[in-house]
C-alpha cells in the first residue's frame, strides 16, 4: 500500500518537476524580420555570436516589414527588426512597441537587365529614372508584399509623380514575394527592380542584371528593432528580448553587423546610439 501512494504522489508531481527544468532551459526568442536580413546572409552571421555570448536561441520569421509588424501585434513575436522607419514608429506610438533603437542601414539600387531599354545606366536621379521606366513602358517588377523596400518602391514612385500600383499598366508586375523571389523574377524577365543593397549582393543569379542607378540620398535604408510590449502581449518575453535588443546595439553586436561581409563588399553599416 505505502509503494502504491509513493508512487501515486511521484506521478502527481511529475508535471511540475518537469515544469521547472524545461522552462527554465527555454531561452529562445522569436525575432519578426524582413526578408532582406535572412536572404542577405546577416541572421546566419551574427547570430551564432548572439548565442555564444547569451545562451539565448533566435527564430526568425522573415517576412515583409508589414506582415512583420503585424506578426509583433498580434504578440507572436518577441521583438521585431525591420526597414520602414515610419511604420515602426507608428507602431510604437501604437503601443505595440516599447521604443524603436536605430540599428544599422544600408541602401536601395535600382536593378535593371544589361541591356537596359529605359536607357538610364549609371544615373543617381531615381526619380528620373522611374519616369524614364514609364515613358518606355519597361517591364518593371514590384514585391507588392507589404515590404519595407515596396514602402520605399512606392514613396519614390509618389515623388515621380506616378502610380503604377493603382493604375496597373502592363509592365508594371507585383509578385507578392520577397527580394530573392523578386530578383529571380527580375533576371527571367529582363526587368527593373528596387533591391536592398544587401540582398543584390548575396544574390547568386546576376548574369543578366547589373546596378543602374544608385547613390540618391532617397535610396538610404535604415532598419530599426523593437520590443513587443508585454503589456500588450503577456506572453513577450520581455527579458530574453531585450537581451536581444541590448545585443544589437551594443558594441558587440555593433561590430558583429559591421563584420559581415561578401567578397570584401560590407553589406550593412550600424549606426545605432550608445546608450547612456
């Protein structure tokens, strides 16, 4: 009788035994990003650092700058790093966010194909050159994802003084997909496409594609990261998470994002402010 309440008792317990050690080894964390971050190679470079240094493990879920953001309110990420400083804003004042921290940047360039029928290789006037694109009716392909870059592919568009997404002339292509998919799209195609800088220079398929315009001021690219709030979403991790944040933006992480390099080519410049 005494073997069998021993055992009764040993059973009973068991989930909460099990309950401390299994969360207590839980130290990971889910960071919403943008498909420039992953595509480029970046996550795969400093992460590994960010483990060896905190124990802590990093899922990514890459995906445009507006589905990330829409990941981080509905509290199914625990921090969020993205391109679209406006919309990031937005979403701390929001109250989906704790506060924005400026990370690094880099910038977009117009790809074309070699041949370039818009006639506007070696140009630094984007604006000039997506009017150049429309008056030759070049095939031209947007993400269409709700992405950071597509943000900045329509603001420069605005600024032309065209809107192609509403009017949907025939070369105008949206895919719905994320850089890589869209620079693959581009080379079959033999069509102009807005890239991060990032991206184009991991990307592996350029034979037919070059940079055709770059160097406009309005091409800058910055990416910042935020805490979800966990007054929001209670089940934010907030201390892994800002652990995260911490990282990034420290020297550490600072010199980890500068070190990251493809073929000698920097991919990512940090810029973020020293605490204190």
């Amino acid at each position: 009788m005494f073997r069998y309440a021993a055992l009764a008792v040993v059973i009973a317990l068991a989930p909460a035994f099990a309950a401390g050690p299994l969360s207590a080894q839980d130290r990971s964390i889910v960071v919403a990003s943008t498909t420039s971050t992953q595509d480029s190679g970046l996550f795969g470079h400093i992460l590994p650092l960010f483990k060896a240094k905190t124990s802590i493990d990093v899922k990514v879920v890459a995906q445009g700058t507006g589905q990330a953001l829409d990941t981080g309110r509905r509290g199914d990420a625990d921090v969020v790093f993205v391109h679209a400083k406006a919309q990031e804003e937005k979403f701390v004042a929001d109250g989906f966010g704790v506060k924005r921290f400026a990370v690094m940047y880099n910038d977009f360039v117009l790809i074309g194909p070699k041949s370039d029928p818009a006639t506007i290789k070696r140009g630094k006037d984007i604006v000039a050159a997506l009017k150049a694109v429309e008056r030759a009716a070049s095939l031209f392909v947007s993400r269409g994802d709700k992405s950071g870059t597509h943000a900045a592919e329509l603001a420069l568009w605005t600024a032309a003084g065209l809107d192609p997404a509403v009017a949907k002339p025939a070369w105008y292509r949206e895919i719905g997909q994320g850089m890589g998919a869209a620079l693959n799209t581009s080379a079959a195609m033999g069509a102009y496409v807005l890239a991060d800088r990032g991206t184009w220079i991991s990307f592996k398929n350029k034979d037919a594609l070059e940079i055709v315009v770059e160097g406009d001021a309005r091409l800058f690219n910055p990416y910042g990261v935020m805490l979800v709030n966990p007054a929001k979403h209670a089940n934010v991790k907030k201390e892994l998470g800002q652990a995260f944040i911490d990282w990034i933006i420290s020297s550490d992480g600072q010199n980890a994002i500068r070190s990251y390099r493809i073929e000698g080519q920097q991919l990512f410049f940090p810029n973020a402010v020293p605490a204190g």
